[in-house]
C-alpha cells in the first residue's frame, strides 16, 4: 500500500556530512505510526469495537471550520475512468480496505476514502464499511486525511504537492510561503549550496520535522522541489485541466512556462499531444508571435498613421459592441487598452516636459 522510501541522490549523499545524512535517514513517528495503524485496518476483517455498516448518504466530506477560514476535504477531484473502474471493481469484489469517519454530531465525515466513497455512489451502492473514529478534533481530523492522501501511490504530482505541503503547514504552524521558503533553504543545504551551520536553531527544528514527513511519505527532497513544488505555482486554468485530467502533469509544467496568451490554445490543441509534440507546438506559436510583431513593427515604421487610423477604427467599433457592454472580461479588456494609451501618453509627455 506505502511506497518503499527511495534513496537519496549520490550528489546529496556526497556533498552533506554525518550529520545531516542522518537527519535525512529520519524518519516521522506520527506518520509511522498512522502507517501501521492504516496496515491493520486493511487487514482486519472488519469486526470489533469501531466498526459500522453505513449508509453512503449519511457520510460527508471533511469540513474543519476555524474563526474566518474553512478547509473542506483535501481531495476533491476524482479521475472519472479511473472512479468508474474502482466503481466496477467494488461491485464485483466488495471494498478491500474500508473507509474511515470521525463522527460528529451533524453525523460522520471523512477522514480517509473520500476515493472509495464516492465510487459506492457511482456503483449505485447504499452501504459502505467503515471504521467510526469517536471524539477526534479538527486538527487530528485534517492531519489523518492530509496524511492518508500524502501517503497514496495513486494520487497526481498536484495531489501529493498539495498535501504535503498542507501537512507541513500544518505541522510546522507555517504558511504555503514559509513552507516553500523552508523546502528550497533545506535543499540549497543539502547540495552545499549554503552552509548548514550559518543557520539557527529554530531552522534546523523546522527542517529535522520536515525531513522526517518527507521520509516517511516516500518523497526526496529533491523531488519535492525541483519537481512537486512547481505545480503549486500553476496558472488557475491550467491547474483545472490537470486537475480535471484534460492534460499530463509534464504538459501542465510545459504550458505553464509559456506565456499566458497562449495558454487557452495550447490547453485546447495540446490535450492529447506528447511532450515532444507539445513543445514543437509551443516553438510553432511562439515564432508565429515573432512574426506578428515584427510585421506590425515594419509597418508601423512604413506609415505610423495608417497603423493610427487602424486603431481609432477598431476601438470605435468594439466601444459599439454589445458583448464590449454587457460582458464583464470583454469590457475590462477594452478598459485595460485605455488605461494603456493613457500611460503611453504620460510617458511621451514626461519626455518632452
């Protein structure tokens, strides 16, 4: 069920001393202990104090409330090929590992199994086993299911990113911010970037906490930022399509890296296309924009007042535009032109005054 921890890289084996290669051996206690734990309730038969047949209407999906903000269930998207074929496979086969709940008094939420839980309602099923957990606050609500879904092999680079550094924050009492910062000092450490020693006390507790949910989850520190931090950083439309599984996870990072005016495009044309293709199609776009530019430069160069005349022309027409009134994007967009003209102008008076 847990993946086997993977080794560090010989560039960090070799470039830290004793002390941190053995910081990097560390391991969590908590998570350690979830582990086992999440083993024996695979392997249980189901019987015993906790247990329950519940019904699949009467359980909800994690929601901690504290003062102004709210944190609803860590997973909320759920591949629909991948749910049907767990669907299909609990109506054949019966739930293998069961799901578990805390209970509430507005009934029992989900703590692990929001995957499984769902699948019941695509196979049309009434019941769904579970092991009820009595008395369990918010803060051990959310660090079991940020945990539990840290832990799953079957879970996106986006998923796995997200809560893990949720459990970070959650551990450590840290921003996403801090997180990040303290992820990239660990690893400048690591690789002999910046000395080790130069930093105080409070940073070496925050990394040996950190090190030690890295290890236990499966997951290099390398890997958590050089590859897992990146999709925190994508662009809103994009994070939807990966999360809706439109595109691969390696195409998210390439058009991520693209600029913004061709992410409708290439989210549309490059859905179902490789890397290699994918990247061929950024060069094609990219030089096309090179094009325009320089077409528009040369002739502007040839008769600035033509390109003048194109322009009162256009914005006269689209001022007239229905959509340029009614729609809200359109209208700002039309705004945004004006307010552009309007620091161009400033611009070319402060150089003459």
């Amino acid at each position: 069920m847990v993946r086997e921890k993977r080794k560090i890289s010989t560039l960090v084996a070799g470039a830290v001393g004793s002390q941190t290669q053995t910081l990097l051996q560390e391991k969590d206690t908590e998570i350690e202990t979830l582990k086992a734990q999440l083993e024996g309730l695979a392997n249980s038969n189901g019987g015993g104090d906790g247990w329950a047949e519940l019904p699949v209407d009467a359980i909800k999906p994690l929601s901690i409330r504290s003062g102004n903000q709210s944190v609803d269930q860590p997973r909320k998207y759920f591949e629909p090929v991948a749910l049907q074929d767990l669907a299909e496979s609990i109506k054949e086969d019966g739930l293998k590992e069961p799901i578990v709940v805390r209970h509430t008094p507005d009934g029992y939420e989900i703590m692990d199994g929001a995957r499984r839980h769902e699948a019941h309602k695509v196979a049309g099923l009434s019941k769904i086993k579970a092991y009820v957990r009595q008395n369990i606050s918010d803060d051990e609500a959310l660090a079991y299911a940020l945990t539990t879904d840290a832990l799953k092999e079957k879970i996106s680079p986006l998923e796995q990113a997200i809560s893990v550094v949720d459990l970070l924050c959650l551990k450590l009492n840290l921003s996403e911010a801090g997180v990040k910062s303290l992820l990239f000092a660990m690893q400048n450490d690591a690789i002999g970037k910046t000395n080790p020693d130069d930093r105080d006390e409070v940073h070496h507790q925050k990394a040996q906490v950190a090190h030690g949910v890295l290890n236990s989850i499966g997951v290099t520190l390398g890997t958590m930022v050089n590859s897992r931090l990146k999709f925190l950083d994508l662009a809103q439309k994009i994070r939807r399509a990966l999360e809706a599984g439109q595109i691969s996870p390696t195409n998210a990072l390439l058009i991520n890296k693209v600029d913004s005016r061709f992410h409708n495009r290439l989210l549309k044309e490059g859905s179902l296309l490789s890397k290699k293709d994918l990247q061929a199609l950024i060069v094609k776009l990219t030089k096309e924009d090179k094009s325009t530019g320089v077409e528009l430069e040369n002739a502007f160069t040839q008769n600035p007042n033509s390109i003048y005349e194109q322009s009162i022309t256009r914005m006269q027409e689209l001022s007239q535009s229905p959509l340029v009134q009614e729609d809200t994007r359109a209208r700002r967009m039309f705004l945004d032109i004006y307010e552009r003209l309007n620091k161009l102008g400033k611009y070319v008076e402060s150089k003459h005054s």
